[in-house]
C-alpha cells in the first residue's frame, strides 16, 4: 500500500513539473508566433488570421475537444485554378525561356534554345546551385570543359540542348524518398539530378534557401535547368547519331507536392487568405505531360511502424528529443491549428507560412489528401503515382515495377532487377533516435482523431482503403490496389 502511495505521488509530481514545463514553452512558442504573424503582417497590412491564446488546460481531456473541434471544422473544398496569363504576367521570363512544344523525337521534354553572347566564357560560373553545392560544382567543371563540343549550328546558329524532368517525386518528407530515388538510379535509362533535392520550385526559385528564412538572391529557371545538362548531353549524342532517346531524368525534391510557405513573399500583393497560386499551377502550365510520384506513410504510429510525423521530429529535431517532448509539441501545434480554424477555412490553414513557421511539428505535412486534390485540380489522376511506404517497404520489387510501368520503361533483366529490389533501404530510422522508443499512448491518440478524416478521404479519392491505414482494413487486403 506504501509503495502504491509513494509511486502515486512521483506519478503526480512528475505530471506537475510536466504541466509546468508545457506552459512555459507555450507561452515562449505564443511569443514568437505572436512575432512571426506581426513581421509578415507588416509587410501585407493585414493578419492572416486572428491569434488565440494557447489555454493552459493541457489535460487530456481538453485535448481531445481540441482535436474533436478540428475534426468538426474539416471542410474539402474545390480551389480556383488560375489562368495561364495570370502565371505568364508573374513568371514571365520563365514562360519565354520553354517552348510550348518539346522535341518529338525524345522521350524527356528537352528542346534547342538559341545560344547568345560570349561562347568562351564559363557557361556555369555564376550558376547558385554550384556555389551551394560542391558536388554540383566539381560536375559544372567538367562540363565547362566540354561545353563547346555540346553546342551544334542550325541557320548559323549556335544551339545547346535544354532539358527538364520527365518525372518528379513530390513527397513526402520521411516517406521514403531517399530509397526510391537511389533505386531508381539504378535502372539504365534514367538518369536523375545531383542533388536529390534542387527545391527549385518551392524554394530556390523565390530566393529561399532554407525552409522558413525569408528570401535571399532568386535562382533562375537557367540556373535550374543546368542541373539536367549532363542528360541533355546523352540525349544530343542519340540525336547525332540518328536515332531516337528513351532517356528520362527526374528529381526528387521531396517538398514539392506541400510547400508553398513562400507564395507570400513573391505573391504579397494578394488580398486572399490562401495562395492564389500554387508550384502545380506553373509546372502544369510549362509540363502538362508530367508525371508525378508521391510516396506516402501512416501519418500515425501503428505496432512496429513509425510515423511520419515523429520520424519528422526525430530526423529535424533538438538534441532534447524525448517521447515527452514530442508530446507537448504536439498538443501545442494541434493548438495553434485548431485556432486558425475558428477563423479561417482548411486551405487558408494548411497553406499559412506563418502557422507553419509556429508550429514546432510540421503536422501539416501529413495532410496528404489536401495536396494531393490541390494536384489533381491540375493533373489527371493517370498523372499522379501514390505509393504507400508500407508497401514499398515490404516489397521493393513490386513497388518497383509499379513505377517503371508509370514511367513507361522498357523491361530489365533479371540481373538488374535483383540488383534494385534486393538494394538495402536508404535513410532509415538512425539508431539513436530508435533508442527513444515509441510516442506515448495518448499522443497516438489524439493525432489518430486529428489525422482521422483527412486519411478517410484520402482513401475516398485514392479508391483504396488501404490509405486509411486502419490496421484492420490493411489486414484484409494482402497487396495494394495498383491504380497505375
């Protein structure tokens, strides 16, 4: 009875200190959200939403109203898909730098651009990805070197071949993306970008080079379009050589699908509470035969599985991570969603760079079916890849085969085959962080209900009831429906 007692009262005092210690960080985190908000506000005369106070009422059962008013608000709406002139009039020197119309005789969109001015200076010397990247410069030397046996003459002009993806992996963060990326490498006619992740879309072309720092120097669309030069080099040789290319590039900038933080920043004029424009709308307008491969996890932690979200904490995370921890940022973040929403709808929301910036766990990122309609209000549904990581984890082959059938590759050999489905996993869970051990039974809970609806209609809109990631459903259903 004495030992029940004293393990009673420790219980109790640690729950105190643990209260205590999860007001004080709200009350920091209200500060600088109250900061962030005032700074951006400035620059557009406007809030973006109005800011409540984070109560101090942290018991679980409050928490669980917070989730259940979110879960009350949850509306789906259509968007409204801007005009090509209007991205022309925003963008309009990336719309006269890519032609309407790719060469025929190429699989990759890639086209001739005119070369103007000095022939002999460096082609890549003032180019902001190999100033970032040292990888990326010691390539752009090589190249350098050879830039002229690149060039050809048509009318007594001098040409270099361009090119973009032909595809793109858009997500998501922790999903998975890494190991796709590194066996896709593997088959023989794609060739993808150092580095994995450019950003350009999202970030680099609106000056961001870090997520959250406000704009530096903008990178062009010619700065980007480098990183795929040693490709259009293997195409040109095909081209002189007579024949056609099946070579396809693509890059795997795993914020592309979700982060549009920055549409304030070149957009700021707008009066709307959500982005008038999103990434989507200007690759649809450049690439309208794109194609698009999301990876997707259990937002949630289900048995041996880790989410996404505390996989997200645990990769970006301090070095004070503890299952507590993650705790307390999650009930703070439901917090300050849970307030945007008593002002503003679901896209306003998700798509407002400063709740974003505040939220000390991206919880927004697992909001897989709000980007993923944002997609398909630009693309066909034949477009667009969802893969669930389970699933790719569990059997990389036939993961695999999926994609090269949506990428329209050719067959591989045995051989080659083995050698990219028996590839050990990339950028798996470090074992520090495993040693953390799970989340705690109560965070499960809450970001089960918070996630709930949003995993409902993602399985209404994927036709797949896997994406529910009930464990139950899942159980039922030995292998994916393939929708490619």
């Amino acid at each position: 009875m004495m030992c029940e007692f004293v393990s009673s009262a420790v219980d109790l005092k640690h729950r105190s200190s643990c209260i205590q210690c999860s007001k004080v960080c709200g009350f920091i985190l209200l500060l600088v959200f109250i900061t962030a908000s005032y700074m951006l506000s400035s620059e557009r005369k406007t809030l973006l939403f109005a800011l409540y106070p984070l109560e101090e009422d942290l018991s679980e059962d409050a928490l669980r109203d917070v989730v259940r008013s979110i879960a009350a608000k949850v509306r789906f709406r259509a968007r409204r898909v801007p005009d090509v002139s209007e991205l022309i009039r925003l963008e309009e020197h990336m719309f006269s730098v890519v032609p309407q119309h790719f060469l025929p005789e190429v699989k990759n969109p890639c086209w001739f651009e005119e070369l103007r001015g000095n022939v002999s200076t460096d082609p890549y010397g003032s180019n902001l990805f190999g100033r970032s990247f040292r990888q990326i410069q010691l390539i752009f030397e090589q190249l350098s070197g050879s830039f002229r046996q690149r060039l050809t003459r048509h009318d007594g002009k001098l040409q270099r071949l361009r090119c973009l993806p032909y595809f793109y992996i858009i997500g998501q963060p922790k999903c998975g993306t890494t190991d796709l990326y590194e066996r896709l490498r593997l088959h023989p006619d794609v060739r993808l970008t150092l580095p994995k992740e450019p950003h350009w879309w999202t970030r680099k072309r609106l000056g961001i080079i870090r997520s959250g720092e406000r704009p530096h120097t903008r990178f062009p669309l010619d700065h980007y379009l480098d990183l795929f030069d040693p490709v259009a080099f293997q195409v040109l040789q095909s081209l002189l050589g007579n024949s056609s290319s099946s070579i396809i590039t693509g890059e795997a900038s795993a914020s592309t699908m979700w982060d549009n933080n920055g549409w304030l920043y070149l957009h700021g004029n707008s009066t709307g509470a959500e982005p008038p424009w999103l990434v989507q709308d200007f690759i649809g307008a450049l690439q309208p035969e794109a194609r698009f491969i999301a990876v997707l996890r259990d937002p949630v932690e289900r048995s041996e599985v880790t989410a996404r979200l505390y996989s997200d904490y645990l990769y970006f995370g301090t070095s004070n991570k503890s299952a507590l921890d993650f705790h307390q940022k999650v009930c703070e973040s439901l917090r300050m969603f849970e307030g945007c929403l008593r002002d503003a709808g679901l896209r306003a929301c998700v798509y407002n760079g400063t709740l974003n910036h505040a939220m000390s766990v991206r919880l927004q990122v697992g909001l897989y079916v709000v980007f993923l309609l944002d997609w398909l209000s630009v693309f066909s549904r034949d477009q667009l890849l969802v893969l669930r990581l389970e699933d790719h984890a569990s059997n990389p082959a036939l993961s695999m085969n999926r994609i090269f059938r949506f990428l329209r590759l050719g067959a591989l050999s045995d051989h080659r085959q083995r050698q990219i489905s028996k590839r050990p996993a990339s950028n798996t869970r470090r074992a520090s962080d495993r040693d953390l051990g799970p989340m705690r039974p109560v965070t499960r809970e809450l970001l089960t209900v918070f996630y709930s609806p949003f995993n409902q209609k993602l399985a209404e809109v994927l036709r797949d009831e896997t994406f529910t990631w009930d464990t139950h459903i899942t159980s039922r259903l030995r292998e994916p429906v393939d929708h490619s």
